[in-house]
C-alpha cells in the first residue's frame, strides 16, 4: 500500500466514523499502552538501564540529524523492496527480538508474527518469547523469519536451539552478545519484578527437549523454598502457565524446577571472540552478531566471518551511560565497507528515524517498543496498522526527500546539528 493509499484509508475511514485502532505519534502510543498495561508489564517493556540516559542518547541522536529535501525529482514510483540473506523483502525493516510479549497480549509473539507476515516483513523470534518459534513459523508463510539467541551456559541447549531454528524455516540467527549479565533496570527492580521467575517468556525453553531433560535433576528441587503468601501464589502462577494440568503441575513442581534451571543458565559472561566459531560448527544459518558499537568489533567479527553486524545498544536497555547506537553506525558501517549487511535497532520511532538510519549507513532497521505498544493497545492488528503507519511514512520521507529506491538512500540526505 502507498503512503497516499494509506492515508487516504485513515481519511476515508474516520469520514464513516471509524479512527485508527492505534495512535499514529510514538508519545500518543505510549500514553495509550501505559494506560493499558499493568504496571509491571509497562516497566518491563518501556524501561531501560540505570538512570535510562542511554535512552535519552538514542532519541537526542535522532534528532541531531536532520534531512534536507530535493525538488523535481520524479518520485512517482516508489520501490522499498530490499535483498537480505539472500531473500527479497517488502522494505528494509523488520520486528526486534523482544522477550515475554505475553505482558502486552495473550497472543503475544503469534500476534506479531502474523501481521509482519501478511506484510512480508522480517520477524526476529526472540529467544525470550512467550508463544515457540515453531508456533509463529507456522503462520508466516514463506517471510522470512530470524531466531535470536541468548547464548546459554549450557552448549547442547544452544546446539538444540540453532536445530530448531532450521527445522522450522528460520533463515539467520541473530546472537545478542550485549546481555552476557542482565541490565540494572531501575523500573523493574523497584518493583521486585522479573517475568522469568513467573515462568513468563520461557517458551523456547519449556518446548525444548534438551531443556526439559535438564529438569530431571533432582538437585533443581533440592532447596527448600521459603514459604510466603506471595511465594505460594508464586507457585500457583507458574503451574497455571506451565504445559499440562495444574494440579500434576503443583504435585511434580516442574514448574519450580524450570524456572530454577533457566535462571542458573540464562547468561553466559565467560564468552569471547573464540566462541563464535562454535557456532558455524553447528549451523549453516546466516550468523548475525547484535550489539556491536565499535568498529573495531565490527572487524573482529568479519575476521570471524559472520554474515551481518548488527549495531544496537539493546534500545538503552544494558549499559546506562553508554553512546546512543545512532552515532555508532556510520563507525561501524565504514568499517564493515559494504561486505556483509548492517542492521540497526535502537531508539527508532517513526518511518523518518528509518530514513535516517539507512542514510547512514544500515542496511535494514528494526522497530522494537512501538510494535509492543501497539500489541498491547490491539493485538495483530494493532501490530500490523503500526507497520503500515512505518511503511506508509518511510515512502512518503524518501519520496519528499526526492529518492525513489532504497539504494538511492546515502549520507548526502542527512545534515547533523551540533
């Protein structure tokens, strides 16, 4: 759909009394979710690391650069299909890995995975989902669809892992390398809260064979637990979400030990360059590395040979304090040099932020935060109407900035303010 049809839509739509099922601005849109969610689930989704000035760098990055427009040019077509891994794609854009979508909407990942599918736009699984990849692949169709990986201190789960991603078509895998230990996020731990101990966000875990033959260690149920109100309420949440009935739940406290296992594996701080070959031993899948902000590691990386360079600083979510990810990619992409493709997420809020993205030097941008508002305002078609309002815009901003094609985009658009 072109941006006039798009809008054209919208006008024609609120002239029969219907108004979009989701705010058009970013600020409108999280007001809205806020207001939807519950407390813990806003904090979880909107909140970021420390005093959240990573945050703040990757907004006021944005607006630093500024795009200057070109006159009579004949925009009258407007392509954004690009090539990535090997697969044609509607536009340069794609869903960011986000982990317990479930506290936005029940549907949760399967949500999202059908409205980017039925755009044919790229859906990042996360590692951290609530619905299995097996589960959103089935829905998609032939769109591509990536598999984030958290890369766990146990291997033979990784390997089951990278095996899963390709039996159920994923086509790259993205390794974040930015969360070897979880962010100090204020918002959360003010509220003494973390999904993973309610047996949230564990469903790539719960639904892997490997995994579930690490419970049978009775060592898992060893511990006593303290025995609390909340505790046992606890408890009752997590055999309620946990596969199979409640009460042989609460009797074999499977639920417990899952939970207990995936806490002592989640991170992994001892990795290094090293490791990455591990990884190529074990799959033929395009090999993504997400979180690099140095151009340096950007060279260590094509040594290693990976397939793409992901440059994100976790949407401000990791290291408080740390340089905004925008200002990292012209570095990163200057060393990379055109020989694998760059991605880009973080701080993203609008088709004209995509713009500028790609002028400077991303091949392809993600949209994390504003695709999970738009889940939890309305469900899949709250998620696809936001990709539409990103699509509709990124066309309308290249089109008024006088470039028709994606490989027209470069560094001449953009002018950066001091």
């Amino acid at each position: 759909m072109s941006t006039p049809e798009r809008q054209r839509e919208i006008y024609l739509e609120g002239s029969r009394g219907k108004r979009p099922a989701i705010p058009t601005t970013f600020g409108e849109l999280e007001t809205a979710a806020r207001d939807t969610l519950s407390r813990k689930g806003y904090s979880y989704i909107a909140g970021g690391a420390g005093l959240e000035s990573t945050m703040d760098a990757n907004r006021r990055a944005f607006e630093r650069y500024r795009i200057t427009p070109r006159m009579l040019r004949d925009v009258s077509e407007c392509d954004l299909s690009v090539k990535l891994f090997g697969n044609r794609i509607a536009a340069p854009l794609f869903t960011c890995p986000i982990g317990v979508l479930e506290l936005a909407h029940k549907e949760a990942d399967l949500a999202v995975a059908r409205a980017a599918g039925s755009l044919g736009l790229p859906v990042t699984f996360s590692n951290q989902a609530s619905r299995t990849m097996e589960e959103c692949s089935a829905v998609m169709g032939d769109t591509p669809r990536w598999f984030q990986l958290y890369w766990s201190a146990e291997d033979e789960l990784v390997v089951s892992f990278l095996r899963r991603a390709e039996q159920c078509g994923c086509r790259a895998l993205v390794v974040t390398l930015d969360t070897t230990m979880l962010g100090w996020r204020g918002r959360d731990l003010d509220l003494a809260h973390l999904p993973f101990l309610e047996a949230q966000g564990l469903a790539q875990y719960i639904s892997d064979p490997v995994f579930q033959s690490f419970l049978d260690d009775p060592e898992l149920l060893a511990e006593k637990a303290v025995i609390t109100p909340s505790s046992v309420a606890l408890l009752a949440r997590m055999c309620k979400r946990y596969p199979g009935s409640f009460l042989e739940n609460l009797k074999s406290k499977r639920p417990l030990a899952a939970v207990r296992k995936f806490i002592s594996i989640y991170t992994r701080a001892n990795l290094t360059w090293r490791d990455i070959p591990f990884l190529r031993e074990h799959t033929d899948l395009p090999i993504i590395l997400k979180g690099i902000l140095h151009p340096d590691d950007a060279r260590l990386a094509l040594d290693q040979g990976v397939d793409g360079i992901y440059v994100s600083n976790h949407g401000g979510r990791q290291v408080d304090g740390a340089r905004s990810a925008l200002d990292c990619l012209s570095e990163v992409a200057a060393a990379v040099d055109g020989r694998v493709p760059v991605l880009f997420d973080s701080g993203v809020r609008c088709g004209a932020d995509v713009l500028k993205a790609l002028a400077l030097g991303a091949t392809a941008v993600g949209i994390g935060r504003p695709y999970a508002y738009a889940l939890a305002l309305a469900g899949e078609d709250g998620v696809r109407e936001l990709l539409e309002n990103f699509l509709a815009e990124l066309q309308l901003s290249m089109c008024l900035s006088g470039v028709s094609k994606i490989d027209e985009i470069d560094g001449d658009l953009l002018s950066a303010e001091s």
